[in-house]
C-alpha cells in the first residue's frame, strides 16, 4: 500500500497473482464458454499479467473453482475443448418477502413517476435479474410490470418521435383490420386503464387518437418533410357538479365559468371517441351543454348502453 501510494502504479509486487489470475479465470468462464488457449491469449494480452500460462496451471485454477463451490461445465465446441461456470456460491438471492417488497414499491411508485423514470426502473431490475438468476422472481416481476410485453427499445423510440413530434409511420396490429402501416403526427405516451397508449393526429381520418404500444410492431418511417394534417376540430361544453380543486384537467380542457353548485369547462378535440370516454369517466356528475348534435349523440349511446341491460 504504502508503494502504491508513493508511485500511484500497480505491480507485480503489489498483487496476489494467483488470486488475481483465479478471478480473471472465473470472470472469463462466467461471461462465455472458453477454451485454454482463449484463456492464454487472454492472459498474453492483460496489462499486468502479460504471460502465458501452463496448461497444468489452468487446471488448478478450474479445481480451485470447483473446490469453492462453482459448477464447471466442460463440453466440445467445433471440436475445442471449453469451459463455463453454470453456478456458483456468489449469486444474488432474493426471498419471498424481498420479492414483495420489491413488487409492492414498484406498484406504488409506477403510478406516480413518468415513463422515463419508468423504464430507468425496468433496466435496473432487468440488471438485478441477470445476477439473481430466479424464475420465480422474474414471472412475478413480469406479471406486475407496466411495460409487459412492450419493447422497451420502442417505448425509448416513441419517445423521442414524441418530443420532436415526429410525423411517422407505424406498423398496427389492429384488432379490427389486421396489421397495417399508420401515419400519425406523433405527441405524447400515456397510461390510460395500466396500459400504455400512444396520442397522435392520425392521417386515415384525420382526427386525434390513441394506439396501444403493445400493438406497435415498429416505427416504419419517421418523415423528414412535415405535413400538416386537415384536422376539424369539436368544442364540448360541459357541467361538472363537482368542487374545481377535485378536477385534473387536460392539456385540451380549461373552465370557462364558475357558478355555485357547478363549473363549466370546455374541451376541444377532433376525435369524437375520447371526448366520449372523458365525458363518460364524470358519470351523473357531467352534464353536456353543447353543441346539440353532440349531445343528442351522447344521449344516444347512453340509451343503447341501458338497452343492453334491460332487453325484453
């Protein structure tokens, strides 16, 4: 210690190079299966071994390694005798109790931060699953996981379309017509109902929409030339018998007016649907002011839900 503080250099002196080598040894066969010479030329090139080692000399570093408890596989590869650790006694382990603590925070805090964080939070697992190794810590991590069979290289891909509002082209599975190219002025990701929805101005009807992310194959095409869709635009006035400080607004929602026993509040959308859905979420608390067409639209659906309910 006291060389190394004086020099700031490592040596030979300074080392355990039995040690040392033992721990390269078993770095190497854990990463992929290696052959003696793979493990020499290894050694050969390492800035402070810088030597080949006996083939004798291997064969007590794989013994070592078994006497400590690892689990050495032999086997021939192209007709080259290689080595790999399949277990060993330094591995990560987790209870049951750790488990569901784990999977309790992450249900909390998933409904709280953003997606980025989010997906920060899928790697660092994913980097803990490798070491510990569990199928049952994994299947009840994927059960619980917001991003369950979502490409978390897609999500990373939406959302930078998503902030450059890329206008692109995506491959949907869509459950009524089969699997199709969209194109769409992309604009945010959002979790509606836990599942992940990507909110853009679609091309086909020229509206304002969602579309699942599970449903996303892959981004086809991201335009280099913007075109600017011709969107028509509905205002839905509404009543809410409810205290403002209880309402969350959206970005295409403000309040227009507020009265004793309501608020009124305006939404400007292009897609008929969502406005829907929004109003909907309200229940006999929503009151539609205008326009007329809408709302004898809305007292339509809610007439053939009822329908659905008391046929004779």
């Amino acid at each position: 210690m006291k060389e190394f503080l004086k020099t700031n250099t490592v040596t030979y002196n300074l080392m355990s190079f039995t040690g040392f080598k033992a721990l390269i040894v078993f770095s190497l066969l854990m990463e992929s299966p290696k052959s003696y010479e793979e493990v020499c030329e290894y050694f050969l090139n390492h800035p402070y071994i810088q030597e080949k080692i006996s083939i004798d000399t291997f064969r007590v570093y794989i013994t070592s390694l078994k006497m400590a408890g690892c689990q050495v596989k032999r086997e021939r590869i192209n007709k080259v005798s290689k080595y790999s650790i399949i277990s060993h006694p330094f591995e990560l382990s987790i209870t049951d109790e750790q488990t569901n603590s784990l999977l309790k925070i992450y249900k909390n805090i998933s409904k709280s931060i953003t997606i980025q964080e989010l997906i920060l939070f899928e790697e660092f697992i994913e980097k803990i699953a490798q070491y510990i190794k569990d199928e049952k810590f994994i299947n009840a991590y994927k059960k619980v996981s917001v991003f369950k069979d979502i490409n978390i290289k897609l999500i990373k891909e939406l959302l930078e379309c998503c902030d450059k509002k890329e206008q692109i082209v995506i491959k949907y599975n869509s459950p009524n017509s089969g699997k199709k190219n969209i194109e769409i002025i992309s604009d945010k990701l959002e979790f509606s109902n836990n599942k992940l929805y990507l909110y853009g101005t679609g091309f086909e009807y020229m509206q304002y929409g969602s579309f699942l992310v599970s449903r996303i194959d892959e981004i086809v095409e991201i335009k280099e030339i913007k075109t600017i869709p011709l969107v028509k635009e509905l205002k839905v006035g509404y009543a809410l018998t409810t205290n403002p400080k209880n309402v969350q607004l959206r970005e295409n929602e403000k309040i227009i007016q507020t009265n004793k026993d309501n608020i009124i509040i305006e939404i400007t959308s292009s897609n008929e649907f969502l406005t829907r859905q929004r109003l909907l979420e309200y229940g006999p608390e929503c009151t539609i002011l205008y326009p007329e067409s809408f709302k004898k639209d809305f007292v339509t659906y809610l007439e053939s839900m009822k329908a659905g309910y008391f046929n004779d």
